[in-house]
C-alpha cells in the first residue's frame, strides 16, 4: 500500500510535465466508426490519417485516433475524453450521423471547431461550431434532376432504403425540387439494406411506369435494386445516387447497370475532370497517396471527407497562429472564424466556401454526373 | 394487380420462404432437443454464404483458423473432463477429432487448387470449414448448461450470436459477397422468367426437409434424437447421451443454414449481418409451428415468405411490420387454445 501512494504524486507529475509539454503543439483529434457496421465508410477514414503530416509551418501535430466502433455511446466517450483530457484544438468526429450528433453538443459547449463526417441538421451554438465535409443532398439531387428534365421526362419514382434516414433525406429533397423542374416525384417503394429481394418493390414500380427511377442506396444494395429492375423489364432511365458508385455496384450489377446514371462528388473519377478543376489536383493527390499505401483500387469516396477536412484545417491554422496560442480557447475560435472566412478552399469532393450561414461551403464544382459505360464510370460533360 | 404479377410475387415468396422454411426446422430441431431458441442459427447462413464467396474466388475459407481455435479448445475441455474421470485412454481419440482434424482440413485446404474445383467440391470445401462451428459452439457454449432454465440458455444464445456477428465482420469484411449461381440463366414460362437459381432453392429445400423426415423415421440417430426430443431424461435412461443428441442437432443446424446461405448467395448480396433478420424470420415461422411441429414450421415459413413478397408490393415501408406482426395473432391463438405448462416442470 505505501509503495502505491509513493507512486502516486510522481504519477501525476509526470503527467503535468506531460500537459505543458503539448501545450505548445496543435493537437488534433480523430474520432471515426473504423470497426462495426458503418466500417465500409469508417476504415478508409481512418486510413486516410496515417497519411497526414506531423507538422505545419514548424509547428508540431499531435494526431489522436480514436474509433467508436460505429457505437453512439462510444462516439460520447471518445470525444469527452478528447475534449476533456487531450484539450484538442479541432476535432474531426463522426462517420455516421449519430455520430456527429453525440459529437456536436459536446464540441459546442467547450467552443472547439469540429468538422463533421457526415451529414447533419443542427442549428444555433452546435452549428456555428460544426462544419460538413459530405455534400448537402439538395447539391447532389439537382443535377439529377436537370438531366431528368432535358431528357423531357415528367415523372419519377423512387426505390430505395425506406423507412431509413439516408432515404428520408433523398425524399424530402425530391419532393421539395422535383416542382422546379415541372416533375412528379412517385409512388415512392422502400426496401433495407439487408433484403434479399426487391422483386415485389420493382414490379410495383414498373405497373406504375414512371419515365424514370430513382434508385437511393448503397453500394451492392443498389445494384441489386437496379438489376431487378432491368431484369424485370423496366425500359425508362435509372438514377442513382452518390452512395451507390463503388467497385462492389459495378461487381454485382454487371451488365445490368450499363447507361445507369450516378451522381457523385468528383474524387472517385478524378482523373477524368477537367484540367481547371480545382479537386482534380488534390484528389489526384490523396487517391496516388492513399493506393500507394492501401494498394490498388482502395479509394473510396469517404476517406476524401476526411481529407478534405485537413485541407480545411492546414488552411485555417496558419491564420490561427497569427492571433492565439494553440491549446487556447483564443485559438479555438480563431481556427473556427478562419475555416468560416478562408475563400476558395480546393478539396478533394470541390471547393469550400463557408459562410456564418452556410457550413457546407460547396457549389456545382462538388457533384459530377457518372453513367456506367462498359462497366467503367464516365463522367458525363453537363 | 394482373396475374403475371401474382405469379411473379408469388414465385418471389416461395423462393423466399423456402429458405425460411429450412432455417425454421432447423429452429424446432434445436428446441425440441436441447431447449436452446437458436438466435444465431442466421449466423451461419451468413457464414456459409461468405465461406463459399471466398471460395470460389481461390481464397482460403476465412474461418479455418477459428475452426482450429475451437477445434483446440475443445480437445482441452474435453481433455479436461477426461483426466478428471479417470478415462485417459480417450485422450488420443479426444485430440485426435477435435484438434488434429481441424488442422489437417486446413493444411489439404491450402493445397487444393480452390478456385479450380468443381462447383460441388467448393461447396463441400466450404460446409467444412463452416459445419463443425455448430457443434463446437455446442460444446463450449451451450453444454456446459445443458441443464438451465430455457431462459438462461436464450441469454447464452444472445451472447452467442453477437460473438458470431462481430467475428462474421472480422473474418469477411464489412462489404457484401455474391457468387455465381449453380446454373447460369433461367427459363421462360409464359409472361414470368425463373431463373434456374429459384428452381434449385425450392428443389433443394423440399428435398432436405424429405431428407430430415427420412433421418428422424428410419436412421438410429434420428430416432435418438426424437427420443431426447419427447423426454430428456427418459432418452437418457434409455442410454442416449444428451451430449451427444445436443451436438448432432447443432450439426444439424450448422449445415442447414451454411447450405441455405450457398443457395441465396447467388440470388441476393450477402453481408456479415444478413443472416440475423432471415433467421428471424424462420423463427416466425418456427413460432407458427408453436416451436415444435415441423410440418406446420414449414408452412409457416412459407406463409411468411409470401406474405412478404406481396406486402413489398403493396406497402413496401411497411412490409418487415406486416411480416413480424403475424406472430401476434398466431401466439394470442396459441396461448388460448394449449394448456401451459411450466417450463421447469416439464421434465
């Protein structure tokens, strides 16, 4: 027992020494759903840090990554410790919605800028701290929409993940667009990732004859539903969505997605924008990065967000360090009004460019048309 | 609604059901005999179907190395309960089955050409590396309660089936599999195409279950196995070791649902994960049964696959609400018409 309490003080010495010692680094915390169902999106993310420097502008970066499994509750354990322990200066948290929403109150309450993973509604203090990397969905359905509607088609029904919340938000922005674009979003089938079958869903829509399909799901899942289509005779366009492109939905869609149309940011196909888009550099320059080390055909389009974080960040914090200290609450919020007033971001999914109303910062140069041609993307010039 | 479309939904439910129906008898098997409610039976349709996926690709099955891992540890507990009765001389035979089995499996696994093989002998090559997990997690899992309560062994059953689904997204990866069908294509029947991969279900199906109906009326296992089924402790008075009815249901189970998740991999994307809600909904079925009639298990999984086939296309947000509130009328009607009998009491 005594030799225990003799410990004690050096303990906590030790770890004083420790506190003062970071107090003049940045420190950066990372928290993504690495393991669990969401580590399709999560691993890449996590990934993707091992890539980033350990220093800017002389400066040294703590990195911390930590993973909650794809578990909320977890989400709040990690970013309280990240928070309260390791005093980040940024947090880039949450690969999953609920994710970010045990992140945000938190971030808030202790004024430090988080950027978010994926898509979120917040409003007051918890958005005037939170800034999102994934494109806003009303971004991704309009361009859908315009090609809808020079193809002179009226109506269009959805086949997709329903009752779900990535569903729930195409939805919800078809049906507040479809109007602009003289268009009649319906019957609306529902189906969950985990169904063998969409068969019933489709023959329902194919009665219906929309001129064209909206397909809103994932990957493989989407393929399926695709597929079923195309098997059961449905002859009109098929949409789909952002969350569909993948080496997987063009493995197990086949023949069957040929000519499908696909929204999406423009990291996946980088090499075929244009040469005056900002991304096609920096998302040139993450994918060699990122298929050096994770091999060939690793990229997916979820570790950009998480890039596309850091451009943010080594954007903001050379302004920062001009006005506080790092490890200040002055720093903080120098960090946040830098990433809200820095013009002309380029990441890897578009070019930022926040303001105190709009923390997503992204314009047309964040979406880019696909259609499948014998079995590759091309990217189809609007 | 036209009739090409009836059909259609209708072919959609059997193929469906048809799965359920399997996942369903191997449910009551499992309750019947050892009292277990078999939450992880999904599990090894997932399994299957993902073994068989890297299979077919050339790549060794991912779960060899857990096969062995238990293979081992088993041969311990075994071992174990051996030296502690005073019965040495089963030991080689203990490690032998248990350890060395395992191990050499592995090591002729990784000389076979796999991607080369027949169709049928990746199969084969894939329920064995799939199968043993079944009584292998009888043993370590479920025997050593063989005696608790019916609740305590769905708790342990729980536990199992989360083990399973964190391992399933260890060894496969989050992302789905798909593998080629038995036979390309499909034929043509008036206004509705079948592919021949909906033929093979059902066919495939039927002849299990007349395969299971044959095993528990004519072979000596089966009839061991009903034995336990009908009494416990009269079975064992009888000579029939409960241990041994507990790991032959569970073999049972194992390969019934690796089967059925090689016999839908090639229709549907399958995840580490997928095999819970099909297992669930075998388990409606099983209930329609009232978790003891097989006949009626069966027809009840086939209700639920046509039940779901035609709510997807009537009210498909709703079609999972549909499909899992069938078991409400179904358990009002049977608590009201069967005398209860308390679990504790019953044997």
């Amino acid at each position: 027992m005594k030799v225990k309490l003799s410990i004690k003080p050096l303990v906590i010495a030790l770890s004083l020494f420790g506190a003062t010692a970071a107090l003049a680094d940045i420190t950066i915390g990372v928290n993504v759903s690495a393991t669990g169902p969401a580590a399709v999106l999560g691993g890449p993310q996590k990934n993707t840090t091992q890539l980033f420097p350990t220093s800017i502008g002389g400066e040294k970066i703590n990195w911390i990554v930590l993973d909650d499994a794809s578990d909320p509750t977890a989400t709040a354990k990690n970013v309280s410790k990240l928070l309260t322990e390791n005093k980040v200066d940024v947090l880039f948290s949450g690969t999953t919605t609920p994710g970010v929403m045990a992140t945000a109150g938190p971030a808030a309450d202790t004024k430090t800028p988080l950027i978010a993973l994926a898509p979120n509604r917040l409003d007051g203090e918890k958005f005037k701290w939170t800034f999102t990397m994934p494109q806003p969905i009303g971004l991704m359905a309009e361009p859908l929409l315009e090609h809808a509607k020079s193809k002179g088609y009226k109506t269009i029904g959805f086949l997709g993940y329903h009752p779900d919340a990535y569903g729930e938000v195409w939805i919800k922005a078809m049906e507040a667009l479809s109007p602009k674009y003289g268009m009649t979003f319906g019957p609306i089938e529902g189906f969950a990732r985990t169904d063998t079958s969409v068969t019933g869903q489709a023959v329902k829509l194919i009665s219906v004859k929309p001129d064209a399909v909206l397909v809103v799901a994932s990957g493989s899942p989407a393929a399926m539903a695709h597929s079923t289509l195309a098997e059961r005779g449905y002859k009109g366009q098929i949409y789909q969505t952002h969350g569909a492109p993948s080496p997987a939905f063009l493995k197990n869609g086949g023949k069957a997605v040929e000519n499908g149309i696909l929204v999406a940011g423009p990291l996946l196909e980088w090499d075929q924008l244009t040469d005056s888009h900002p991304s096609k550099k920096v998302g040139g320059e993450y994918a060699k990065a990122y298929e050096t080390k994770f091999g060939k055909d690793t990229l997916s389009s979820f570790g950009g967000h998480i890039w596309d974080a850091w451009a943010i960040t080594s954007r903001a914090i050379p302004v920062a360090l001009k006005k506080a200290k790092p490890g200040t609450p002055e720093f903080r919020a120098a960090l946040r009004d830098a990433i809200e007033s820095e013009r002309e971001i380029a990441g890897a999914h578009g070019v930022f460019n926040m303001s105190p109303t709009d923390h997503s910062g992204f314009d047309k140069r964040a979406r880019v048309l696909l259609q499948v041609q014998g079995g590759t993307f091309k990217v189809v010039t609007q | 609604m036209d009739s090409a479309v009836a059909l259609l939904l209708a072919q959609d439910g059997f193929t469906n059901g048809a799965i359920y129906a399997l996942l369903s008898l191997a449910l009551v098997l499992v309750f019947a005999v050892t009292r277990v409610i078999f939450i992880p039976q999904g599990e090894y349709v997932a399994y299957g179907a993902l073994t068989m996926a890297a299979v077919v690709t050339g790549q060794l099955p991912p779960t060899m190395w857990l096969v062995v891992t238990l293979g081992i540890a088993v041969a311990i507990v075994d071992g174990v309960v051996a030296v502690r009765e005073g019965a040495k001389s089963r030991l080689p035979l203990i490690i032998v089955k248990n350890a060395v089995l395992p191990i050499a499996a592995m090591v002729v696994v990784r000389l076979l050409p796999l991607k080369e093989l027949s169709y049928p002998l990746q199969v084969l090559v894939a329920l064995a590396f799939v199968v043993p997990l079944g009584p292998q997690v009888y043993r370590l899992a479920f025997q050593p309660v063989a005696e608790a309560s019916v609740l305590l062994l769905l708790i342990v059953s729980v536990a199992v089936h989360f083990m399973m689904v964190g391992m399933g997204l260890y060894f496969f990866g989050a992302e789905g599999a798909r593998i080629p069908p038995f036979t390309e294509g499909g034929l043509t029947l008036g206004a509705t195409f079948i592919q021949y991969q909906t033929i093979w279900i059902v066919g495939i199906a039927a002849l299990l279950i007349a395969g299971l109906a044959l095993f528990f009326e004519h072979s000596i296992y089966g009839k061991a196995l009903r034995a336990t089924a009908i009494n416990r402790t009269g079975a064992r008075l009888m000579g029939i070791s409960a241990d041994l009815a507990g790991k032959l249901c569970f073999t049972l189970a194992a390969l019934v649902g690796a089967f059925s998740g090689i016999l839908i991999a090639p229709i549907t994307t399958v995840y580490y994960d997928t095999g819970f809600l099909i297992g669930l909904k075998g388990f409606v079925g099983a209930i329609i049964g009232g978790l003891v009639s097989y006949p009626l298990a069966a027809a009840g999984s086939i209700l639920v696959g046509l039940l779901e086939s035609y709510s997807s296309f009537y009210a498909s947000a709703y079609k999972e609400v549909i499909v899992f509130t069938l078991i409400i009328p179904v358990l009002l009607y049977q608590s009201l018409t069967t005398k209860h009998v308390d679990d504790e009491d019953e044997h």
